[in-house]
C-alpha cells in the first residue's frame, strides 16, 4: 500500500493545481441550538451493478426526516455519552489526505470528510480509499464560494459536486457543509430545500490559522470537546502538514478523555432521544 500511496501521490502531484480554496474558517456567526434526534444509520445497500468496478459499492449517508432541511451543530447523545464527531473538510488532497486516512486508520477512527467537487474531480482514487476504508461523506460544494449566489448557481454547486460523487464512488449523501459556515448566500437554502442536513461544527481545530504552531490544534480541540462534539478540521484547501502533525495527539488525547469516535450520520443517530 505504501508504493501504491507514493505512486498515487506522484500522479496527483503533477496533476495539482492551480485550485485555491478558502478553508473554511469562518466561525459560525449564529448559533441556532438545535435538537438532534434519531437517526436511521446510514443505510447501505450493495450494488446491483456488477459491471461497474468504478463503483465500490452503493451508500447513501441518510438523515431522518427530522433532520431534513436544519442545521446540525452538534450531536446531544444519550446519557451525555462521551462520543464525538471528526469532520475534515475540502478534499481529496493530494499528500495530506492519505497521511490522514493511514492515521485514521491506525487508531481504528472513522471520520465525516466533506469533499470539495473540484478536489474529487482531481483525486479520485483518494476519494474511492476514503469510502473503502469506512468514512462518512458529505457535500461541501463543487467551487468552494463564498460569495453570494443566485439559485441556479447554488444548485449547480452541489448538485454537480452530488452527481460526481456517485458516479465516482457510488456514494449518495444527505450531509451538506457550506463553505466557511455561510449560512446566508444562498446555498444553506438550496441545500435545505433538497433535505440535506446543513452539518456545522461545534468546536474548530482552528488549523487554517496560517501561523499556529499544530500543537495548538491539539490544544483547541483536546480543550473545547464536549459529548456530541463536532469538530472542524482540514485535508486540504491549502498546506495540512500541521494538521496531519496534529492528529495522532488529538485522537490519543480524546480517547484519554474518555471519547469514542463516530462518524456524523452515526452521531445523529445516537444522538436518539
Ligand atoms: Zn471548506
């Protein structure tokens, strides 16, 4: 694996870009509290489609209804229970997302990676080892604008990221982020008019902070986490060395606070009440 992970990223290197992304970094303004509620796991169905090798396997990462159309800042697990959400955002990325997912992999954590179409489009491989290897996906648009949009373009942003998504992977999702946690330039309205859940955060690694040291990655989660956390972390949209740095720390340093790792769908879904 690790040849064909150094070969893959030799490929992607020279395919890379010249696609900059603004990381997500904006703290969300408004807090609207809201409930969480169950969920029926993300359902997995097998593929009927044996003449596609493309395509893994199908899965859909599904809400309940009560989900459809809100906005998600944070699980409220039963019993208070001290499980908690890694959420990574704008890849695939070349380099840093097979570090991530080999860490990941290592200490036995799934995470929710929310892709950027424009990343998929160039790393499709990294994409099909993320769903491979167990981990949640959500929709974090195909440009990563942040600018106000008209309807038609907020659908096409995900609708196009959507549709590229299943063909890639044969994944289908209900889990939509917006780029930098804007919730009012028209895209949070489209997605919810389409019954995705808007995922937000409740705690930031803050690691699209361009002069922070990693080990105050560490510190801003290992400090803020909360049971039903959900925290922001990056793959890409820029340099993550420090985040890969930064996150064998972060997992040893929550599973000694006693946390259990889920991925989002499965958060909600425990999140019962
Ligand atoms: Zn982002």
């Amino acid at each position: 694996m690790t040849n064909n992970h150094s070969k893959r990223q030799k490929i992607f290197g020279v395919v890379a870009i010249a696609f900059s992304v603004t990381a997500c970094s904006i703290a969300p303004s408004k807090k609207e509290q809201l409930t969480t509620s169950k969920l029926h796991a993300a359902q997995t169905q097998q593929s009927q489609d044996t003449q596609s090798p493309a395509k893994l396997e199908n899965l859909t990462f599904s809400v309940p209804a009560k989900y459809q159309g809100k906005t998600v800042y944070k699980g409220q697990p039963s019993n208070n229970e001290k499980v908690i959400a890694l959420t990574i955002d704008d890849g695939p990325w070349q380099n840093t997302t097979v570090q991530i997912l080999d860490i990941l992999k290592e200490n036995n954590v799934k995470a929710t990676f929310f892709w950027v179409g424009q990343a998929l489009q160039q790393h499709p491989e990294l994409a099909k080892q993320e769903v491979a290897e167990g981990h949640a996906i959500g929709n974090h648009t195909w440009h990563h604008w942040y600018k106000r949009m008209d309807e038609a373009t907020a659908k096409s942003e995900i609708e196009r990221t959507a549709d590229l998504m299943y063909k890639t992977t044969g994944v289908k999702t209900s889990l939509f982020r917006p780029p930098g946690g804007i919730l009012n330039n028209g895209l949070a309205d489209v997605a919810k008019s389409q019954k995705y859940a808007v995922v937000m955060w409740s705690q930031t690694s803050a690691d699209t902070d361009p002069h922070a040291k990693y080990q105050v990655f560490v510190k801003n989660v290992l400090r803020d986490a909360k049971p039903g956390g959900i925290v922001l972390m990056h793959d890409g949209g820029g340099d993550r060395q420090r985040t890969v740095q930064a996150l064998p720390q972060i997992i040893s340093g929550l599973k000694q606070q006693g946390y259990r790792f889920v991925t989002v769908p499965e958060l909600l879904k425990e999140s019962g009440g």
